[in-house]
C-alpha cells in the first residue's frame, strides 16, 4: 500500500511588478519591446493578475523627459511608439487613459525607459569571454557540491549560496555568465578564493510518505550581485582547492525593470525533476528502490550525472546547459534583446510575460504548474507571441510547495499515477476533491487540458540517445517562415528531431487554423505515452497558428531543434571515446532495427547547425515583433 500525505497546498504568488507605475485604479501598464532605436515599444493594461482593461476605450500618449519634465511627444497616440534617432538617449514613457465603468477618469504611466543605439545583450558580448566556465574535473563523488536558495533573483539582489565539501578545507568559486561572447560561451564576472569550507549535513528524508530529500544546509557564502549585471544564464564554478574537483551551482538573473522582445524560460522545474541527489529523483528508474519520490526540492545540489557531462542518459540531461545553452548562444550571437526568467517565476507571478513581445520555451520544458499554464495561455489571449523551441512541453502538471522549513516554492510536488508514465488514474490525494489540480498529466482525465490546445502538437515519443536525431522533413514550404531558406517540401535537416518529439493529436484540442510545417518520420520505442486514438508516434510536426488575440505561436516539436542553430559542446565525451565493443554493440542494434522495420525505415544521425535553420528562427522571431542587432553573414531580415 502507498502511503500518501493528505494533500499538498497551493502556494501564495508573491508579484514583482514590471516597469510600471500605478497612479490610479488598480490597472498596470507595461512596456515590451526592444527599446532601441529601430525597433518598437508596445504598451498594455493589466490588472495584478494578468487581466487585460477590456470594455472601454484605452487612449494613449506617448511623452519623453525634458529636463526633468514628461513632455508629450507629438503625434504618438498610437499602442505602439516606433523607436527613431530622435529619441536616442532620452527617457520615453507612456500615458494611457480611460473612463471606467463609474463615468471616472482613470490614468497609469509606465516607468521610463531609456532609449539606446544597442540593446544591453549586444553590449554584454561585446566584453571579453573565456571558456573557463567549463568543468574539467567533475565532482563525481561530492567532494564539493552547493545549491542556492533561489532558482532565481532580480540584478542587485543576493543569493545565498549552501556549500558542502567532502573534507574540510579551502575553496574558491568563480561566477560565469553564459553567452556568446565571440565563441567563447561565457564571461567570467568575479571570483572569491581561499574560502574555508565545511562538510555539511547529509541529505534526509523530511517526508517519508513522499520520498522528499532535502539539503539544511548552512549559508556558506552571500553572493551580492549588481544592478550593472546583465540578465542571463549564470553558473557559480566551486572549485575543492584540495582535489582540485569542481561542481555547478545554476541561477537565472532577471532584470526586471527592462523590457525586451524575448523573454527566455528556463527549466528549472524539469531539471529539478530528474535530479536524483540524495537518492530519489521523480522517476523509478534513477530513485533508491525503484521508488520515485512524489516531491522534490529545489534544496539539493544537482547530482553530478544530472549536469549532462558525463552520459548521453535521458535521464541525466535535463539543465541549463544541454538545450538553452546552445539557444543563448545562438540568440546572444545574433543580438537579440532578451531577458531570462524561469519557470517558477512564470507560475508565481502572473505578470511576468507581459515586459516581452515573446515567451521562449526551450529544450526540455516537461514540468509545468498549473497557474503557469494558465498564465501562459492568458498572455497569448492578450496577444503575447510564443515560440516552443522545445518539445514534451507542458505535459506533467506539478504543483508548488513551502519547504520543510516554510520557505515558499522549494518543493515540488509531483504524485503521476500508479504506473508513473500517465497510463491509469492519478494517485494524488487532492484529486479527490479536485481532480484539476491533481499532479498527473495535463491530458489526463481529471486535467483534461492537453498540451496540444496550447501549441498545437503534443507529445507521443522518444527514442533513447539524446545527441543523435531523426531528420528534420519540410512541409508547406511556401510558407512565410520557410523564406529565404530555399527549402522544397521533402527537403531535409539533418538529425534535429529528437529526443523526445512531438506530434498532432487526434484529441480535438488542436487550434483552429493550425499550419503544419514537417512531417518528419521517426520511429517509436516499445514504450507509448498514453495517446488518443488515431495519433501517430511514427511522425513529427511542426506547426505555426495565430490566436485569436493575434498572437502568434510556434512549435518546433522536437526538442533538440535548437541544434540546428548553435551546436557547441554537444558532442559528449561518451560518443568521442565508446569503447569498439560499444561501437559494435551500437551497430548490431542499428542492423536489428533495420532487419525488423526495413531498410527504408527512420535513421538517427548527428545533427549539425543549418543555416536554413538558423533563417527559419529569424523568420518565426521577425513574425512575432523580434529581429536581431547583430546577424549573421546570409541571414534575411523581413
């Protein structure tokens, strides 16, 4: 018999208001957009939950900063105000008003933002970079290891950093922000040597009903970052002056004062998800007994096989580094203006998409709470863009819970079924009394909100090798986001579907108008999601549709596309030193494949960076109100 806790609770929202100020009422207005010259600032209202000003008629003016003064700029009464040399360096805001239900006046500005030649991603790579960034000797038996206390913070915030070291002794720690930089991938930002470690406490079990291990550790090292910091991707290098063994702590700096065209998802409940430090992860497989746990914390450091370096594992892979990494690269390559946040910062604060003409979702986005599904779709209903560069999206629904020690949103709680892949009923207790909130899957009966209905395909495979893919097999070529590719339909990317892929689903949640834009055959493992009948797992698509708020969304339905726009560091050390036997055992199974399904049947290979699709992602970004500062030689801009 499984023991269950009574029932998880649901988390308070704490909201960080973006670059807004509320003079009267109880609306917000925001900004999104680059604000650059070139480019454009779009303004809209909301409440503090993320409700749009509907039923009456909003008036807009747009003012600028003279000498201290907010002067209306003449003529710019529009939603939107294009960004000209005239307004380089000055301070640009706008007003919006409106008369309520009550026949009263209301009015709300938005803080100022200061208009630039180039945005702060382009400026931030224009520094010196290093590889330095990157392990070389993996604490694999943690001989040094940490977390942090938040998953992520605003620039000019601290984060307190929990270190443990096999032995007591001196360590040091360098923080690295991830990008571009000429190549090199990341910038060193400052370092702190010849600190005095400790051995901390032993992982415990806090909740033996739910397996949940946490970390209580002490604070071994503030980290005090600056408002001069750039949002982005950041690692913490510990590094055992002792053994000269190194470990990752991974946090997501925001900005939350700036707004942008992209704003980057991390998935940081994912890779919470498959972390197994301390013994239990939220699957069988890699948890003590074959026993997952049906809670985690996000008071663990990640296990060393769980930072990717090590195996091409499925289950070992799901970080910043494996899928986004290669997405900042490419996107800070090309001079996008993004800003970075997470998936716990999507779920807790309802207003956190609306500083960003695009919500991104990368790689492996699998763990999703329900508020953050629901704020999702409530920002594409308000005309918010997004672009799933990902796949297995939004497929588990999670929920978000105080730590043992009340801290609120370390824990995630996530019961599944009795199988643990979605196949029976959920065993959470709160579906009894409210099957919605149950953690199981998003398609499952109680939910009954597939993923599908959000971005147009849903999951239905893998096959296993998280570094090799089935090609990617144009469809619809004469569509806008094929041009300047020179793409025929049946023409091929190479490798880019895979892992995990989705597909269309015969559920009748698909959104009306859906494009589909490949079909690309691959081949299923033994192992099925539960699918609606009639959806085939043999094949991938990707799709575009336009909500009816127009906004745009796109899904690459595989979850290593973003390969095909930077492939750096994606060959694992496995696959450059597999041992001959390795190598033969590999090819018999290859030869087994093919005597079973054919020789015309679905073949993994590499995949390598295109540049057709590196001007498909240009052409879906320039869709929804993105273009680069900084392209590449042969890109197209529309």
């Amino acid at each position: 018999m499984i023991s269950l806790q009574p029932e998880h609770k649901s988390y308070d929202s704490t909201v960080n208001l973006l670059n807004h100020q509320q003079e009267e009422g109880s609306y917000l207005v925001f900004l999104r957009g680059s604000a650059t010259v070139g480019h454009y600032l779009t303004a809209g209202i909301f409440d503090n939950d993320g409700l749009s000003l509907t039923g009456v008629t909003i008036n807009y003016q747009w003012q600028q900063s003279v000498n201290g003064n907010w002067i209306d700029i003449v003529g710019e009464t529009a939603q939107s105000l294009t960004l000209t040399n005239s307004l380089l360096r000055q301070q640009v805001r706008v007003l919006a008003s409106y008369i309520d239900a009550l026949n009263s006046g209301k009015y709300v500005t938005s803080s100022g933002v200061t208009v630039a030649a180039q945005n702060a991603i382009v400026l931030e790579n224009q520094k010196a970079g290093t590889t330095a960034w990157k392990i070389t000797n993996l604490a694999t038996n943690d001989e040094i290891a940490g977390y942090g206390d938040a998953t992520s913070i605003n620039k000019g915030q601290a984060l307190n950093l929990k270190i443990s070291l096999a032995q007591a002794g001196q360590y040091r720690l360098d923080v690295y922000r991830l990008g571009y930089y000429g190549g090199k991938g990341g910038r060193l930002i400052t370092s702190v040597t010849d600190l005095n470690g400790v051995t901390q406490a032993d992982p415990s079990i806090t909740n033996a009903s739910t397996n949940l291990v946490e970390c209580k550790w002490n604070t071994s090292y503030t980290l005090q970052t600056g408002t001069d910091w750039t949002t982005g991707l950041y690692l913490v290098k510990l590094t055992d002056s002792g053994t000269g063994k190194q470990n990752y702590i991974q946090f997501v700096l925001r900005d939350d004062n700036r707004p942008a065209d992209l704003g980057f998802q991390d998935a940081v409940a994912t890779a919470q998800a498959y972390n197994n430090y301390g013994g239990y992860s939220v699957y069988d497989a890699t948890s003590i007994g074959g026993k997952r746990a049906y809670q985690v914390s996000f008071d663990r450091p990640y296990a060393a096989a769980n930072l990717g370096l090590t195996n091409t594992d499925g289950y070992n892979c799901n970080n910043m580094l494996t899928w986004e990494y290669n997405m900042t690269r490419w996107l800070e390559s090309q001079g996008y203006d993004v800003s970075y946040y997470t998936n716990l910062d999507a779920s807790t604060n309802p207003l956190q998409l609306y500083s960003y003409n695009i919500f991104l979702s990368v790689g492996h986005d699998e763990y999703w709470s329900l508020d953050e599904r629901n704020n999702v779709e409530q920002a594409r209903d308000n005309g918010i863009n997004l672009a799933f560069f990902s796949a297995n999206t939004a497929y588990w629904q999670v929920c978000f819970d105080p730590s043992s020690s009340g801290q609120a949103n370390r824990v995630m709680t996530i019961y599944k079924d009795i199988s643990g892949i979605g196949t029976a009923a959920s065993i959470d207790p709160i579906a009894q009394t409210n099957p919605l909130a149950a953690t199981t899957l998003f398609r499952s009966p109680e939910v009954n909100q597939p993923e599908n209905a959000l971005l147009g395909v849903g999951y239905v495979l893998d096959h296993g090798n998280i570094y090799r893919g089935y090609d990617f097999v144009v469809s619809n070529a004469a569509d806008p986001y094929y041009a300047n590719t020179g793409l025929k339909n049946g023409d091929k990317l190479r490798g880019l579907v895979g892992y995990e892929w989705d597909a269309l689903l015969s559920n009748g949640f698909t959104p009306p108008g859906l494009v589909v834009l490949s079909q690309s055959p691959v081949r299923s493992n033994s192992i099925l999601p539960p699918l609606p009948p009639g959806t085939n797992p043999n094949i991938s698509n990707a799709v575009r549709y336009t909500a009816a708020s127009g906004a745009k969304v796109f899904s690459t339905g595989s979850i290593q596309w973003v390969w095909g726009l930077d492939s750096d560091w994606v060959v694992s050390p496995l696959v450059e030193s597999v041992s001959w036997f390795r190598r033969i055992k590999n090819w018999l199974g290859r030869m087994k494949k093919l005597w079973i399904f054919g020789l015309n049947s679905p073949q993994v290979t590499n995949p390598r960076v295109d540049s057709r699709a590196q001007q498909i992602a240009v052409n879906v970004f320039a869709d929804m109100g993105a273009k680069p500062q900084t392209p590449s030689v042969g890109i197209v801009l529309s």
